[in-house]
C-alpha cells in the first residue's frame, strides 16, 4: 500500500509485533496523523502518492543523510587500550583519531566526490580519516555538481567497561530527610549522604531520580519524570544555607522566622505524618532566596557567575526567561498571549527586557542548584567513589513547560509517548510527553540531545536512561485519542548513540539504560555493544524462554545493574509479605479476584525463596515475622552478589524495611506518588542520621560488602 510505504520511508510503522509470533497493524488514523506531525501530508490518497514521490525522488537524489555516524575501531586491532572511565579530562580527549571503517554514507558516495571537513577543533579536512571525536561539519560535492552537508559524528566505539565490580544505593532524593531539611531532602542531604557511604560503607555510587526543574504549578506535579526541562536542575533541592551569601543577609530576624518555619515544616513530615509538600517547600526557599539576591556577589564568584552565563547561553536565557513568564500568565505557555507563545517573536524580546530582574534571578538560581550538584559530585569522588553520582534522565518533558516552548521546532505538534498494549497492561499506557521529531534532530546534528547529555554529565559519574528503548524508537499517541490509537515512530538509533557514546566518553561517565519490560529484538545487543549497561531487577529474571522459573545467579548478564526493586515497584519487604497486592487492592487496581492475586504473590515470592533456600543464601534468624522479612532481604542481597553483574543497587528504603512503594503505576490523587519520606517497618519517617545509626541498615550493608555481622 502506498500509505505503509510512504510511512516506512518517513520511519512510521505501519504496524508493530507485541510478540515474536504476533504483527498487529497500527491504527491507520495514527500513521496519518505521525506523518502529519513530520510535516508530511498524507490525508487522502492523492496527499499520498504526491508526498511518496517526493520522498523517494529526495532519497534517490541525496547525497548524504544530515547526520553520519563513524566509529572508531576496537582497541584489540591497535593494542590501544579503550579509554576508561579516570582517563584524562575532556580537553585532553579530543585529539584521539578514529581507526575504524568509514561509514557506508562515505564509502559509498560517487567516485571523484570531494569531501571537506571542518572538526570541531577549528581544523580543516579534505579526508574522514583519522578524524578526532566530535560533532564535525562536513560538506561533499560529487562530480556531477551535487552537493551535500551533514554533521559527521566521531564517537569511540563503546564505552568502557565499569572497573570491578561495586554497589551502590538507590534513593529518591526528596525522601531522604535529615535532620537540617527544610521538609524534604535536598542537595546538603545528597552531600552527606554521599560522604557517609563512601567513606563509612565503601559504596561506589548512590543513584538518584531525575533532579530536573519541575513545572510550578498549584499543586506543582511532584513526579520527578515530567519535568518542564531536562537540562536544567530543579532549585527545590538548594541547601539555602550552603549558598555563601546566605550568611550576609541583612534581616536576621526574616532569616530567623524563615528557619522556624522550615523547623516546623520537617517536623510535621518526619513526626506528625504529613506528606512531603513541595509547594510549601518551594514557597519557603523562594523568599529565602530573594533575599540572598539582595546579597551581592564578590568578584570572583560574579566571575564564576558570568562563565557560566556565557557558558549556557540562549538555552539559558530561554529557560530563565520561561520561569519569568510563567510567574505573570501561568505555567502552561499555550495558554499566554499569542506573541508569547515564540520564544524568538519581538513581543518576547521585549516581554524579557521588561522582566530582566526576574530573568536574572531565575538564571541565578540555576547556577546555584548546578554548583551545589558538583559539589555533591566532589563529595561522592572525594569519598573514594569510583561512580559517585548517577543521574535519572526522564523519557521527556511536559507539554507545556519550558522545554516545550523553547524547543517548539524540535517536537512534534498534536502528539504524545506512550506504550503501545502489552501483557502487563492491556489498555496501554500515555505518558502526555510531547515526542522528539527525529527529521528535525537528525538535520541540527541532535543539537538539543549533545547539550542535554553535556549538561547533566557535568555533575555525572554515570547515567541511568529512563526508558532507553526510546533511543530506538517511541509509540507516538494523537493527542486526544487512547493509547491502543498509537504507532511506532523510528529514531536513528545509531546517531542517538553516538551521541551518548561520545558525551559519556568526554565526561569519563558510565551509562546505565532502563531496558525493563518488552524490548525489541536486537537492542540489548546493540546497547551491550556500545558499552551501555542494562538494568536487571530481579523479580523480572526468570527463565522465560524454559520453565518460567526464577534465573540462577550465573545466568544473570554481567553488564548490567543489578537490584531487587525500582521506585515504580513495591519495596522487597512488601513483596515478601504480600503487602503490595493489599494496597493494590484497596487502590482499586487489581484486575483479577483478590484471592487469585495473593494467591499468585505467595508463589512468585516462594519460588524465589525456595531458590535462595536451595543455594543455601538464607540465613535464619529465627523469632518473628520480622526477623525472618529481614534475613530474606539479606539472602535476596546474597544472591544478587552471586549474580555477575558489575553494579549492585540497593534501594534505601528496603535497608530499614520501608513497606511502602514510593510510587504507584496507574494512580494519580489515589495514592500519595513522590511524596512519602523513608521510614522503617512501623512506617515511622526516618531520617538520614538515623539511617546511618541503623543496626538493620548495617546487617544488610555487611552481606553486601562480604562482612561478618556486627563488624567494625
């Protein structure tokens, strides 16, 4: 059919297989409408045909696609090393040439084509050989007078291996309360926490959820995967008191009565069984940070603050300049006057002239969350970490935030992600984030991707890619229509991962991808390839090729982070004692009988604990009933280390038995998603130093590190 060819050319699936044994054709009004938000019209027939030409007589006809990929040859042809994780800054990188083959787009280009190459380090080229890592300019012109310009990316082959084996701990940052919050954990928190577990637990890294600015909002949406920007960190978590002008304010007694009130705004979390309430802990720093604006900046720290200005440039000034409309028309830029729904219009150009002060201080803020993320990074490293930090990149952004306005070119209009049916969820799932175009990345060389990526690796001893099949491609949902009307659209997977591979490479970082649920044929290979690690959880490892029995330790994959549970999925307490199927239940999500559920949970977890039983990693402790969840999180921990994977995670909660899931897939108001504290099995909050005191916090870090019980 012309329609389906027209969509394979355009990267629209037609139709999509959910199973090896099973195709199913996609909503053909979602083709229409995909193609439609690629600039492409394929409304009637007629559209159709018209739109196929063209697109095949521009395929003939090209010379080069707008972005090729060139990879550098595997280290075992040279006997070079490949580059590791502590080598050499960036700076110090970008000479290193390539050794591979060239790239199909080159090699097969019409003899006697020239080709010219501007690198990024300012050289000239008349040749793809020998080319240092970077995003090049290069230009081509075959002998019949065609020409051709494209962004030629030099990437390393893969990342490298992670050296050894090392554990870290997985915790969402704004649960993490101590005892100097003001009402949930912040950057200070993060510090001390990395501090405690490099140097007191020998941990390697301490894994966090996306830290991006959040869309204000009354009340601001508290899931950390909906952000208004991915590039830029939320000032929520700013430790006020560790910004260095803080101690100069003038009004002592605004100061004293702002610290009361963030006393009793911790208190009423971690005693008196409130939620965590952003927006209360957002209106709080907020005045607490007008007034260290008033502070002024010494010269070298106005120096500092200039750089880094200069540094982020427009992306900076766009976002800062979206915070300060948002604060006069609302959060949602759809919803403002129309001149300012254009980021590049006069009507904004002067709407930012007028706001300057508020540009200014929301620049400011940015530059103060960003340095105190380095410096919780610095911490990390310091402590002996070889990791430190590993950051959360969200799947995307929400449509109406600052990204979205900033980027309007680079998404596609009247669309959303989602996942298409599958056997975990029969209706789907929308996720209401506007997709990336590919066409529109592929022609600025994946601009927004390279500075993204560049932004958070700053501050990055690795990565986690939420969702990483998204590198390959996303089920795109007309706005407006159920999950089940979606279609696949194709990214240029090998373009998307040259990117990471490189941005990675120049930060020294490791990259983790979230590869959890049905994965397309052929992309954990492609990802283990490049050097990306997967995610192994180990509910979900079983042999489901075989007996459907849970997978023994020595057929785990080794590239990979290996935990017990994730923050969409109930703590391991929880699913030991069958807790989550009753919260499930009370929630009204179970699909089937109660009794069918627990009778289901109680296999799921004997079959796992017969295993461990059968391996000899339980050990009784005989007693109570919690005696006996505790000595089962240990052997599950056990068993983890049998497994040959390179990163363990431990979740935190499960340290001090936390029975609740800090996330709950399919609720909204139901459920107080994002805003629990970590508290112990009695759901008491607990906080960071008396998670550092905790003797079953302790027990459960001595099997991981091989110790026996109560050593020093």
């Amino acid at each position: 059919m012309p329609l389906s060819r027209l969509a394979e050319l355009h990267g629209v699936a037609p139709s999509y297989s959910p199973s090896p044994d099973r195709t199913v054709p996609a909503s053909e009004a979602a083709v229409i409408a995909a193609l439609g938000a690629l600039g492409v019209d394929a409304r009637t027939p007629e559209a159709v045909e018209r739109s196929l030409a063209a697109r095949e007589r521009e395929l003939g006809e090209r010379l080069l696609p707008p972005t090729v990929v060139c990879w550098s040859g595997a280290a075992t042809a040279t006997g070079e090393r490949e580059p590791a994780a502590d080598d050499p800054a960036p700076t110090a990188r970008a000479g290193r040439p390539t050794r591979g083959p060239l790239p199909a787009a080159l090699t097969e280009l019409p003899a006697g084509t020239r080709l010219w190459i501007r690198t990024e380090q300012g050289e000239t080229r008349s040749s793809a050989e020998q080319l240092p890592y970077g995003v090049h300019e290069l230009e081509a012109t075959a002998p019949d007078g065609r020409t051709a310009r494209a962004h030629l990316v030099v990437a390393p082959s893969r990342l490298p291996t992670p050296p050894g084996r090392t554990y870290g701990l997985l915790v969402q940052l704004y649960s993490l309360l101590s005892r100097r919050s003001w009402g949930m954990g912040d950057l200070g928190d993060l510090a001390e926490l990395t501090a405690w577990a490099g140097r007191a637990l020998g941990a390697g890294f301490v894994q966090v959820n996306p830290l991006h600015v959040a869309v204000p909002g009354e009340p601001t949406d508290p899931s950390p995967y909906r952000p208004s920007s991915r590039r830029f960190p939320d000032p929520v978590h700013l430790r006020v008191e560790d910004i260095p002008e803080f101690a100069y304010v003038e009004d002592r007694d605004r100061v004293r009565t702002l610290l009361e009130r963030a006393d009793r705004l911790r208190e009423s979390v971690l005693h008196k069984g409130a939620l965590i309430d952003r927006d209360a802990v957002w209106e709080l720093k907020r005045e607490a940070l007008e007034l260290v604006r008033n502070v002024p900046l010494g010269p070298g720290r106005r120096a500092t603050y200039c750089d880094f200005l200069a540094e982020e440039g427009e992306a900076l000034e766009d976002h800062a300049t979206w915070c300060a409309l948002a604060e006069r028309y609302g959060s949602d830029w759809h919803n403002w006057p129309a001149g300012l729904r254009d980021p590049r219009s006069p009507e904004t150009a002067r709407a930012r002239a007028e706001l300057m002060d508020r540009v200014d201080f929301h620049s400011r803020l940015v530059w103060l969350t960003d340095s105190q993320l380095a410096a919780a990074q610095r911490s990390a490293r310091d402590a002996g970490m070889p990791v430190g930090l590993v950051h959360d990149l969200a799947v995307g952004v929400h449509p109406g935030g600052a990204d979205a306005w900033a980027q309007q070119e680079y998404f596609a209009a009247g669309m959303t992600v989602g996942a298409p049916p599958d056997a975990f969820n029969a209706r789907g799932q929308d996720w209401s984030l506007p997709p990336w175009r590919p066409d529109r990345l592929a022609d600025s060389g994946y601009a927004p991707y390279r500075h993204l990526l560049r932004a958070l690796f700053r501050y990055a001893g690795a990565l986690r890619i939420d969702h990483v099949m998204g590198l390959f491609r996303l089920w795109w949902i007309p706005q407006g229509e159920a999950p089940t009307e979606g279609t696949y659209v194709r990214y240029d997977a090998e373009a998307m991962l040259a990117i990471l591979v490189l941005e990675a490479w120049r930060a020294g970082a490791l990259v983790i991808g979230e590869d959890l649920g049905t994965v397309e044929p052929g992309v954990r290979d492609t990802l283990h390839e490049r050097g990306v690690l997967g995610t192994s959880v180990l509910w979900f490892e079983r042999d489901w090729t075989g007996d459907g029995q849970p997978l023994p330790p020595e057929r785990w994959r080794a590239d990979c982070l290996a935990t017990a549970t994730t923050h969409d999925l109930p703590p391991t307490a929880a699913r030991l004692t069958g807790d989550h199927v009753e919260l499930r239940d009370s929630l009204g999500l179970l699909t089937r009988p109660l009794e069918e559920e627990r009778a289901e949970a109680a296999a799921d977890a004997g079959e796992w604990l017969t295993l461990l039983a059968r391996l000899g990693l339980l050990d009784g402790m005989g007693g109570t009933d919690a005696a006996s969840e505790e000595s089962e999180i240990q052997a599950i921990h056990r068993f983890l280390l049998r497994t040959p994977a390179r990163m363990i995670g431990i979740w935190l909660p499960d340290t001090v038995g936390d029975r609740r899931p800090q996330n709950v897939p399919g609720t909204w108001n139901q459920y107080p998603n994002w805003r629990l504290p970590i508290a112990n099995a009695e759901g008491h909050p607990v906080t960071l130093e008396e998670l550092a005191a905790s003797p079953r916090l302790h027990a459960l870090l001595d099997v991981v590190r091989g110790r026996a019980p109560g050593a020093a």
